[in-house]
C-alpha cells in the first residue's frame, strides 16, 4: 500500500490536488487505516491510471 506522499510523487502532481480529487472523489479509492492515515493500494491506482487513459 503506498502513502499519498507516494502516490503524488509517482503521478506527478501537488498534494493539494490530490486531496482535492479526494473531496471530488474523483481520486483513487483510498483506504483509512485505524490509526489514521491514508494508503491507496497498488491495484488501486493502477486501476485508476487506466481508467483515466480509456477515458482520454
């Protein structure tokens, strides 16, 4: 599971767009673990990724 700090890193674009995406739930699905924080699973923003390029 990748953090969000990986996850904006890997797609290139700043932490506030992101977390706006969250609050549009246009982002990937994210999960929220007991202590908190955010993870997004691999398959997860992989299925994300691709569902952006068959909409481009």
């Amino acid at each position: 599971m990748l953090t969000i700090s990986e996850v904006v890193e890997e797609i290139g674009v700043p932490l506030s767009t992101f977390y706006r995406w969250r609050q549009l739930k246009k982002g990937p699905r994210a999960i929220k673990l007991p202590n908190g924080a955010v993870r997004i699973r691999r398959s997860e923003l992989e299925r994300w990724i691709t569902a952006l390029e068959e909409a481009a």
